[in-house]
C-alpha cells in the first residue's frame, strides 16, 4: 500500500520542480529588456546572479525549516515566494532595483525553499533508488525552460516583457501551490517492503545517519560542496547567455534562439535523470568523473563553432553533464551522511553553490563584454573542468 502511495508524490514533484527551473528561461528576456530600457548585459544579468544567490540561501533555510514544520509547509512557501516574485517584477519598468529585489531576492529565495523538498522527500521515500529518484527530482527543473522559453518569447512579443513577467508569475504560484500540497515524509522507520541494500551499496554508504554540524566536520562534506559548485559554474554560465551565444554564434532569430533554448533544456532536465540512473548503476564517483570530462572537451569545442546545428548539439552535451550534477549530488549526500537530514546538510551545500553559481554568470557575461566574443570564457571553462576531474578520484565515505 506504502508503494503505491510514494507514486503520486514523485509526479507532484516533478510537476512543481519543473514551475520552479522555469527560471532557466532568464536568457530570453535579456535582448527585450536590454532594448526597451537600455540596461547592459551586466546590469541584467545581476538579476539572474541574485536570484541564483537567493536559491542557494533558501536551499539551506528551507532544509532546516523542514525538521520544524514538515515538507508541505516549505513547499507551499516557497512556490508563493518564487511566483510572487516573478509577479512582482512585472512593475519593473525603469526601476532596475526592484528587478534585483523582485525576480533576485523574493523569486530566488523561493526557489531555494521549494527546490530543496522534493529532493529531502524522495530519497526518504526511495531508499531503494537514491540516484534516480533525486534526478526525477531535479529532472523537470532542468526542463523547466522547455516549455517556458518558448511561452515566453511569445508572449513578450504579443504583449510586452512586463506583462509576460505577471501571466507567468501568477501560472507558478497556482501550480506550485497545487504540487507543494503533495508533499510529505513517510512514516517514522518505514522502508520498501522486502529490500535490503546491496553489498555495493553498503560500501559506499555512511553507517549512521550524520547531524549537520557532524557533516561539517567532514572533508567529504566540503569535497561535495566543490563537486556541485564546479560543475554548476560551467553549465549555468552557458545558461544565462544561451539566447544571445545562439543569435551571435549562430546567427539565427531571437525566436529560433528561444526554441533552441527550449530544446536544450531536455538536455538538462534528461541530464539529471541519466546520470542520477547510471550513478545508481556503476558509483557516484566514476559518473562525475566521466562528466567533468566530457565537459573539458566539449566547452574547448564550443569556441570554434558557428553552426546552430552543432551549437546546439554541443551545448545539449554540456547541459546534460550539467544537469547531472543536480541529480547525483544530492544522492551523494544521501550516502555518505544518510537520509535523514539530507535537507538541511544538501541545503548547505547549496549556499556556496549559489555564490558561485551567482559569480559566474557575471565573469562570463563581463568576459564577453570586454573581448567582444566567447573564446577566452569558453576555453576558461574547460580547463576548469579538466582540473575538476581530480576530486572524484579521491572521494570516500566518511567513517
């Protein structure tokens, strides 16, 4: 009975998770709000940087707030914060501080609060399949942006970019409402009927389920802190000038460039959900391995590119290494400190996450600014990558 039960919570997880990484989207209203108020790549771009910050710090407080009042509560708030916000931001016209506070502090605060839920809740409720279940997790945040890029772009062209921000604002509010409503734990002591963990399994797991402060006194903890800041800093910087790479690279439209945006997004939500699988398969450890990889050759290739076709292929690959991040880190953690508390320790991990996933949008979009192109930031990233591959290597259990 417990099994059929967890289903509908996993379908309200992927449902509010993908509300939630429609935020993913931010690179189609750069050119329009670049165009109508004269802001620079640098002044828009901040916005996306705070709201980054802001899911990182809302990761944390919400992954502590859950031990107190539940998953549902947490859920729910942060669904009204992040719509709110995006709301909210739809009377920004010349005000380019209440973007910052509106679409940066309020949406990504909320977030933070809403994306840290499923994740807490899945691994409790799937013990069985830690990896992919934290990639379904995290799969429809990664494909949050297939469908609202495209929406988007319509709809700024229809209407206008400030009332795009109010209609999609007040879409992520009822659905996130409606998914958060799902969630819950399960009971105290429950388990899959049947399972026991496998003698791999075992290996690479903790023994006892680690407190917060315990985990901080890991050099894991700290390990995986870098693996998923690394990882995220590659791929977000991509993310966040995504349109604009396709229109100047490529030279393709503003609309064939939000549809691109769309289809990479499969990349990245399929990259969670694939790579969460095969760590389940083989190791978390020899999965991120073989991504940082991937990625070190892939971002060299990405300079030299100017089809849209091999751009987009490329950029897909990149994405999808970036979106398995998401989907094995947060097992990782499960592993080595144990489910219980994987919300606030996962939530942690999250905070310099966000400070480094906020910089480096804002290197890459300054770095573009002032060399004209994307050569030198590219080329930086994958030699970022290749230095990376060294962590994987050396992680183990705590004990």
């Amino acid at each position: 009975m417990a099994a059929v039960k967890r289903w509908p919570i996993v379908v309200a997880s992927v449902v509010m998770q993908m509300a939630l990484g429609t935020y993913y989207a931010w690179s189609v209203f750069r050119i329009p709000l670049a165009q109508q108020f004269g802001w620079t790549i640098s002044q828009i771009t901040l916005a996306f940087t705070l709201n980054v910050l802001g899911l990182g710090i809302g990761c944390f407080w919400g992954g502590l707030l859950m031990n107190r009042v539940g998953p549902r509560v947490v859920a729910c708030l942060g669904g009204f914060l992040w719509g709110s916000g995006v709301f909210l931001a739809s009377f920004s016209d010349h005000k380019l501080w209440w973007l910052y506070i509106t679409y940066g502090v309020i949406g990504g605060s909320g977030l933070g609060s809403g994306y840290i839920v499923p994740i807490s809740v899945l691994v409790k409720w799937f013990p069985e399949r830690r990896g992919l279940m934290t990639g379904l997790a995290v799969g429809g945040f990664g494909a949050g942006a297939l469908v609202a890029a495209p929406i988007a772009t319509r709809l700024i062209h229809s209407v206008g970019v400030m009332p795009t921000f109010a209609y999609l604002g007040i879409t992520y509010l009822i659905v996130t409402l409606l998914a958060g409503s799902f969630m819950k734990n399960p009971p105290v002591g429950w388990k899959p009927e049947g399972w026991t963990p496998t003698a791999t399994q075992i290996s690479q797991r903790a023994a006892k389920d680690y407190t917060l402060s315990e985990a901080l006194k890991t050099w894991q903890f700290w390990a995986l802190c870098a693996l998923l800041s690394l990882n995220s800093m590659a791929g977000i910087s991509v993310i966040s000038q995504a349109a604009p790479m396709f229109e100047e690279m490529g030279k393709v439209t503003a609309l064939t460039a939000a549809s691109m945006v769309g289809i990479i997004s499969i990349a990245n939500g399929g990259g969670r959900l694939f790579w969460a699988w095969i760590s389940d398969v083989t190791t978390r450890k020899a999965t991120l391995f073989v991504m940082f990889l991937i990625q070190a050759i892939f971002f060299w290739m990405f300079a030299s590119l100017s089809s849209p076709i091999l751009l987009g292929i490329v950029s897909s690959v990149i994405l999808l290494c970036y979106g398995g991040g998401y989907g094995v880190t947060p097992a990782f953690a499960a592993d080595y400190f144990g489910p219980r508390n994987v919300g606030s320790i996962y939530g942690l991990i999250m905070i310099p996450w966000g400070f480094t996933a906020a910089f480096a949008p804002l290197l890459f979009g300054y770095l573009r600014q002032v060399s004209g192109g994307y050569t030198g930031a590219l080329h930086l990233l994958a030699g970022m990558m290749a230095v990376s591959m060294i962590l994987p290597i050396v992680m183990s259990p705590p004990r």
